[in-house]
C-alpha cells in the first residue's frame, strides 16, 4: 500500500505558533515537516511511513522549542533496532523524552512544565501502529464515518468518570474551570499516561492526525469537509480544514483561538 500525505499549521489567534509536525517516508527519505512555514506533502509514500504531531504546552513558554526536539528526536529513533513497533515507539518516546530533559537541564530560560503532546502514527502496508500522549486526536474516515480513534487525557474525562462512579456530583465538575486540562506530556519527567495501540489499514482510509486546535472545527463539519475534498487528496483536504479552522475561530472565538495543526495520510 501507498500513502499520500499533506500537512499544514496555521497559527490563529497565537502570538507564536508552538505546534510542529512532521512526515518521513523511510524508501524515499523524503521528510515534510512544519519547518518549512507552508503546506508541504509527501505523495506515495512506502510502507513505514511516520508521521508525528506535537503541541508544545507549559505556561513559562518556549512549547515551540519543546515540540520541536520532541518531534525530530522521536521519528528517526523509530527505526533504530529490530524490535516490534510497539517496542519501537516506546523506545523512540523514551529517548524523545530524554532529549528534551537534557535541553531544559541545559538552560535556565525553559521553566519544570514546559513540554508537549505527542501523537504518532507508524502506517506499515495493513497496519497503523500509534501513540497518543496528551490531547491531540488520530481521526479515521470510512466508508464516509468518521471516527476518533486515540484517547484523550485530560482532566474532564477523570471528572465524568468520578460522576459515572458517584463520587462526583454532575452540577459541579461540568463547570470545572479545569476539565480541559491535559493529564500527560512529554516534559523530560516520567510519563503519566501514555496509549500505544493498532488499528487495521484498508485501502481508501483517510487519517487525520490533529492538534487540539482542530477541536475548534465540530466533529461533524470534519467529516464533512473530508468526504467533500476526499476525491481531490491529501493537500485538498489539509487546505479546506486548515482554513475552515480559521474563519471558526475568528467568528466563534473572537481571534483567540489556539494554533491548529492536521496532517492527512489518505491510503491508496
């Protein structure tokens, strides 16, 4: 199986953008990524292909740094070894994780919180291997259904699960000023929480792997906006989100949405 793959970022209502993503297909060595400020895709990427988004958080600043070092430090490290691919991304993860505790041990400017989410899909011929560790989504499309395929973690779901267990009360947690905060990052410090799991490839899947900044965009207009542009690939789809994503966040949210970030890998 082949994979086409488009990615783009914009920065919204941001000072700065502190989202990063990257695409590597391993046969042609063919690397897009954030870095180069615009759209950017990869058609016909081989089997083994990764590709990895990350969204630097920590309210010292300096996510973009963090996002950065994570995302470079855990592609290439997938590959390293003869280990199975959870084993590989764990070990990726771990040496991502160490990368960044060594930049911040190595400055005084990056303050104990600053990190990132991490999401990241390794697409084998039949087979998406992926990780998830924060609050970014993994979105798949069939047969015109869209599905969230990675779990969040964040505060609001431990909230619900409290109510669900009657420990909590409904009328107080849903007004929880802090249900939208992550419960794990990459930060350089043990991970809290982290979902490593398999989903089988068919041929004419479409994935999405967003930051939370998508979140701005209803589910329903996601799947939308991708079973209209589906038949005119990976760049189409990015563009439509990416500038859907920004007129809802001008007219929704006053120019003080988040940065938002998609890379779509559509199987062929």
């Amino acid at each position: 199986m082949k994979f086409s793959v488009a990615g783009n970022s914009i920065k919204g209502g941001r000072e700065y953008q502190e989202d990063y993503w990257l695409a590597f297909d391993p046969v042609s060595k063919k690397i897009a990524s954030c870095a180069a400020k615009k759209s950017q895709t990869v058609p016909g990427a081989s089997a083994g292909l990764v590709v990895v988004v990350a969204d630097g958080v920590g309210s010292g600043g300096n996510g973009d740094v963090a996002s950065r070092v994570v995302a470079n430090s855990f592609a290439p490290k997938i590959y390293s070894g003869k280990t199975g691919r959870e084993e590989a991304m764990r070990q990726a993860l771990a040496a991502a994780n160490d990368e960044l505790a060594r930049i911040k041990q190595g400055s005084d400017d990056y303050g104990d919180m600053m990190g990132t989410t991490l999401i990241a899909g390794y697409f084998d011929d039949d087979v998406l291997s992926f990780l998830s560790v924060g609050d970014s989504s993994i979105f798949r499309f069939r047969d015109n259904e869209m599905h969230l395929v990675n779990q969040h973690h964040i505060y609001g779901h431990d909230l619900d699960c409290g109510v669900s267990a009657g420990r909590l009360d409904w009328d107080v947690v849903r007004s929880d000023r802090n249900r939208k905060a992550i419960t794990s990052a990459v930060t350089g410090v043990p991970i809290d929480i982290v979902q490593f799991a398999q989903r089988p490839i068919e041929n004419g899947d479409i994935y999405i792997l967003a930051s939370d900044g998508i979140e701005v965009l209803p589910h329903q207009l996601i799947r939308r906006l991708v079973y209209e542009h589906r038949d005119d690939g990976a760049a189409a789809i990015v563009f439509a989100l990416m500038e859907m994503a920004q007129n809802h966040g001008v007219a929704f949210k006053g120019s003080e949405h988040d940065n938002a970030t998609a890379v779509v890998v559509v199987c062929e």
